[in-house]
C-alpha cells in the first residue's frame, strides 16, 4: 500500500472540510453519486454483454450435447444474439438503445418460451 498523492491528500482534506462547514442540503449534495460518464457506461454495457455472451454459449452447448429441443435451442441462440447485439451498440456508444433491445427481446423470448 502507497501513501496518497499530495493532490490527493489535499482534495480529501478540502472535502472533509467542506462536509464540515456545509448544511444539511449542501452534504446531501456532496454525497449524491455522480453521474457515470460515456466512457465508463459503454465498458459496463460491453462487460454484462460478454457475460450474458459466454453464458448462453454455455448453455446453448449443455443444451445441444443433452440432447434438449430445438425451440430452447432457438431461444438460447437468439440470447446469443441479443447479447452481441448489447455489446456492439454499447462499444458504438448507443448504451441506452442496446439495453433496451435486450431487455425486450428477453421478455420476448421468455414469453416464446412460456407458450
């Protein structure tokens, strides 16, 4: 473990000051979270997307080998789709659209399923 950066040192004592001499309404401000930036949303889209990715690979496999029907296999692989179709429209910045296209398209296949 390193001691903090001078700067950082000095921003934390600014803040603790600040909590000090502020109001009640002026903390709660200082301790609402900020707001994910562009760049952070986008690595956090394409990261749930490789990981719903990987597990419908997953279980598309288990599916094939234990001989299950073909409808789950088609809605596993249309998970499939809706995953790269997530992480292809996060890494091209539309974070918003691409998880709105996966939750209903997942609500769609989960009705798919049920029937």
């Amino acid at each position: 473990m390193r001691a903090p950066g001078s700067n950082e040192y000095e921003r934390l004592q600014q803040d603790v000051l600040r909590m000090r001499t502020s109001s009640p309404e002026e903390r709660r401000a200082l301790l609402r979270p900020q707001r994910t930036s562009p760049a952070n949303a986008r690595k956090a889209m394409m990261a749930v997307a490789v990981v719903y990715l990987v597990g419908a690979v997953i279980e598309t496999v288990k599916a094939i080998h234990g001989g299950e029907s073909a409808p789950l296999i088609a809605v596993l692989v249309a998970a499939t789709a809706l995953a790269g179709a997530m992480f292809e429209l996060g890494r091209r910045g539309r974070t918003r659209i691409g998880f709105t296209v996966f939750v209903i398209g997942l609500v769609a296949l989960s009705l798919v399923q049920a029937l």
